[in-house]
C-alpha cells in the first residue's frame, strides 16, 4: 500500500515539474525525454491533474500582485534546465514544488490583504489607475468603479460619481461598465461614464461603443427596453430611467475638463449641477425644488463651492440661506 502511495506522490510530483518546465520554455513540450514520460497513463493522469491546478491559479497568476513571485519563480526554472546535467527526479520535483509553493503562498497572501476590487475616491480626489490588463482607469471626485476580471471577460461597475475609461485592446475579452441601467461594451477605446441620480452620460472619446440595456435592469418597462445603441466619436448617450435614451454631438473639451479640474456647465440644471459640485465637497449645498429646474452655465473650478453660489445667486433669481444644519440651500430670491 505505502508503496502504491509512493508512486503515486513521485508521479504527481513529477507531473508537477514538467508543467513548470512547459510554462519556462514550451519547447520541453516537445523533448523525447517528456514524450517518453507521457507515454505511462499514470503519467497522464497525473499530468492532467497537475494541469488542472495550474489552470486554477491562472486567472490570479496576471495579478500585479503576484507577477514578480511568478517570474523569479521562473526564472529559477529556466536557470535549472539550463544545468550541464539532467537534473535528478528529487531535484525537479523540489523545484516544481518550490514554484507551487511560491505561487500558492503569493495567492494565499494576494486574498489576505484583500486586493482591492473595487476602486473609490474621496471628495475632492481624483485617481488614475491602471488595471492588470493595461487599461486605464480614471476616477473623478467621489466615485467608486468595481473590477471583476476572468480570463474571458473584464467587468466593471460604475457604483457613483464618474469616470474615463482607456480600454485596451483585447477582441477575444469584452470590455464591459454598467451603470445603473446601462451596460456599455467596447473593445479598444476611451469613454467617459458619469451617474447623476437616474441620469447616466456615456460620451465616446475615441473608437466605438455599444451600449445597451443592463441585464440586471429587470423592471424596465418592455416600451423603454430597446436594440443595442452604436455611439460613434464624439456622440453623447444621456439615459434617464424610464425613458428612452438620447444621443447628440458632445464637446469633448467640455466632457473631459473634469480631468483638469474644471467644471464646464452647459445649459444644465440647478439640480444637476450642484449634484456635480457636491462631489469636491463634505459640506454639500441643498436645492430647493423651486429652483432645481433654472438652467446654468459657466466654468468653475472643481471645489470652489463659494464661487458657485455667488455666481447662482448673482446671475438668478436664486439666493442662499443656511438652515438649522448649517448646510446652505439655494433657494428662489424672496
């Protein structure tokens, strides 16, 4: 019986090495000395199962956080195949569970701190990320982006605020961003994505997009529910729930400001765009529904709250009070 185990623990374990060695130089693949091996079914199996491990950790394997564990690991690997000798059953299988082991534990520490899928920023913040498969993530004040990432699809959750997106090419992976109740689908491309309330603003910078109804959209009326929406360079798509969608000629200069700080009000609401300067803020200005419908424009810096309300309450019949929260409302001029 021991014995039975013993081959049993040595074929895995070889199994193991020779997948190490295939992941070092593919040209192992080939070698009389693999084919040889491969030729026993208990090799088979047992090179199957070390596969079926390998393949589990690979969707963690393109981790930032594990990319250099993983090439040392390598590296080690190619150095020993490099030996003048041929490296003894002990020495491969050591090696192989050396790698195994460096990689689980990078995985095992990977889950402990928790790397971040969701990125947020604060008020007043603004962050460029870039994820692991080159894309690039950029984060206006007071937004969160979750990332959920597999070897067939990129996933991405728009939960607030707003945000470009530089995807990178990769026809094979679709690039997906819901929000609200709008999936956008791109494949090579940079757009902009912003949540205001129900409201949701995909504006095209570069490439194409599809955007198209959210398949957790489940109450949507059957008359709001439509085809897949093509946005070409240079187009805006504005959803508002319950309605169908529009699409009209943006100003990229002005839909991309915020990347600078500025804030480029055109013909907007009152409402909509203190919900825009409330996200530089922690002391967020109230509007009163008497007003939240005047339309305004004007360039402002982002966080220059006091700016704002003087030129509201200068240009309209707007005037600002605060109430027993020492919060500031806009309100009609008495």
């Amino acid at each position: 019986m021991s014995a039975i185990l013993h081959q049993t623990r040595s074929s895995v374990e070889e199994a193991g090495a020779w997948r190490i060695r295939i992941e070092a130089d593919e040209r192992v693949a080939d070698s009389s000395e693999f084919l040889a091996w491969f030729a026993e079914p208990a090799n088979r199996d047992a090179y199957a199962r070390a596969c079926a491990t390998w393949d589990a950790f690979e969707d963690h394997l393109a981790a930032p956080q594990l990319i250099a564990v993983r090439r040392d690991a390598l590296e080690r690997a190619r150095q020993a195949s490099m030996f003048r000798f041929v490296p003894t059953r002990r020495r491969i299988a050591a090696a192989a569970a050396g790698l195994l082991l460096a990689v689980g534990a990078g995985i095992g520490v990977w889950h402990t701190l928790a790397a971040p899928s969701e990125y947020a920023t604060g008020l007043g913040e603004r962050r460029v990320v870039t994820l692991s498969d080159g894309s690039r993530l950029s984060l206006d004040s007071d937004t969160a982006v979750r990332v959920h990432y597999t070897k067939a699809v990129r996933q991405l959750v728009l939960e607030r605020g707003r945000a470009r997106f530089d995807v990178a090419h990769n026809i094979a992976r679709p690039f997906t961003v819901t929000a609200g109740d709008e999936t956008v689908v791109a494949v090579g491309t940079s757009f902009d994505v912003e949540r205001l309330g129900q409201k949701v603003l995909v504006t095209l910078i570069e490439g194409r997009v599809v955007v198209k109804t959210a398949s957790t959209a489940q109450d949507t009326p059957a008359e709001v529910l439509r085809k897949p929406v093509a946005l070409a360079a240079g187009q805006e798509l504005v959803a508002n729930a319950d309605t169908k969608p529009s699409i009209m000629p943006a100003s990229l200069p002005v839909a991309t400001a915020w990347e600078t700080g500025r804030l480029v009000l055109n013909n907007e609401t009152l409402g909509e765009a203190v919900e825009r300067i409330n996200r530089y803020t922690d002391k967020p200005l109230l509007v009163d529904p008497s007003v939240a419908n005047v339309r305004i424009s004007g360039v402002f810096n982002a966080g220059d709250v006091a700016s704002f309300v003087d030129a509201v309450t200068s240009y309209f019949p707007v005037q600002a009070s605060v109430n027993d929260s020492n919060q500031t409302v806009l309100q009609k001029r008495s």
